[in-house]
C-alpha cells in the first residue's frame, strides 16, 4: 500500500513490460481472493531497502517461475502444466529440449 488519504492505493512493481497486464491483475486478484478465502495471515510489514535484505525473492527466470507455481498447488487451483497448455505459449515451449519436463 502506497499513500495515504485519497491517494492511498495499492502498487506492484513485479512484472516487466513484456507481461499480459491483463493476465497479471487477472492473478493478482485471484491471489489475494485465495489469501481472503483461506483466511492466510499476512506476513509483517516490511521497511527498508528490500534490494539489500534477505528477504524471499520473486523467481528470476521463467524456469524458477514454473517450478515455484507447480510447488504451490493448492486444491482447485490448475497446476503449471495445465495452465501452460491452456495459454498462447506454453510456459518451457522456447527452452532447449535437455531442459523440458
């Protein structure tokens, strides 16, 4: 949460300019309607510089993104394969053979 007053909002800075800004709100606000239904505590609020700390990171690559999506799988949710062969371009389709599943 960014502001305060009329100008309070909520920002994310995660995804790059080749994301589907569609698709990112899309799961933005599917995660936080998870996090509501399933009533998960919020982690503390975090001050500082985050660049510098050891908190945890989002995944650098499409690889480590695929994998942290297959390791959260939770009852309902599609799992990374499944969502893979539904969108325009599965997740790994442009990775060398050696490293497909």
């Amino acid at each position: 949460m960014v502001g305060h007053g009329a100008s309070l909002r909520f920002e994310n800075r995660v995804p790059g300019g080749d994301v589907n800004p569609y698709l990112a709100v899309a799961a933005l606000i599917a995660a936080g309607l998870h996090g509501l239904e399933q009533q998960l505590p919020l982690e503390p609020e975090f001050t500082g510089n985050a660049y510098a700390s050891d908190a945890p990171r989002v995944p650098a690559n499409l690889r480590d993104a695929v994998d942290a999506f297959e390791r959260s799988a939770s009852p309902g949710r599609p799992s990374a394969r499944t969502w893979s062969t539904t969108t325009p371009t599965p997740a790994g389709s442009n990775w060398p053979p050696s490293t497909r599943r």
